[in-house]
C-alpha cells in the first residue's frame, strides 16, 4: 500500500505547493496553478515516497528511543 499523498505544503527545496490538493508553482512574481497531469502525477509519486521516507524515519527514532528488551540476544 502506497504512503497517502499530504493534502497540502511545500515539497522540501521545491517552489512547488500542494494546497487543497492541487498543484501550484509559487515564485516572488506570483503562483500558478500546474494542470498537466503528468506533472502533478510525477509530483504525486515523489510527495507519496517523501511522506513515506518521513515516517520510515520516524519509526526508526522511534525504536532506537526504546531500551532494549531485557533477555534479547542472550541465551
């Protein structure tokens, strides 16, 4: 199962913003709104792995914030 796309924000180091689930380039000059569907599919693709490597590494924290469970590894 695929990491859910965010409904908005900006993609890190990007000029582009997801708001209200639509695609837009943002500048100093001005925004546009980006209608090519492969475009914002490709940006679909890349905010899902984005999303899913966020949480990937926050389960990581996660589990190394824990103590080891006693007995592990000892016989």
């Amino acid at each position: 199962m695929s990491a859910p796309t965010p409904r908005s924000g900006r993609l890190v180091r990007s000029p582009v913003v997801l708001r209200d689930g639509q695609w837009w380039l943002v500048s100093g000059a001005g925004s546009i709104l980006a209608t090519d569907p492969t475009f914002t599919g490709v940006l679909d693709g890349f905010a899902q792995a984005m999303t899913a490597a966020d949480q990937a590494v926050a389960d990581l924290r996660a589990r190394q914030s824990k103590p080891p469970a006693s007995g592990a590894g000892s016989e």
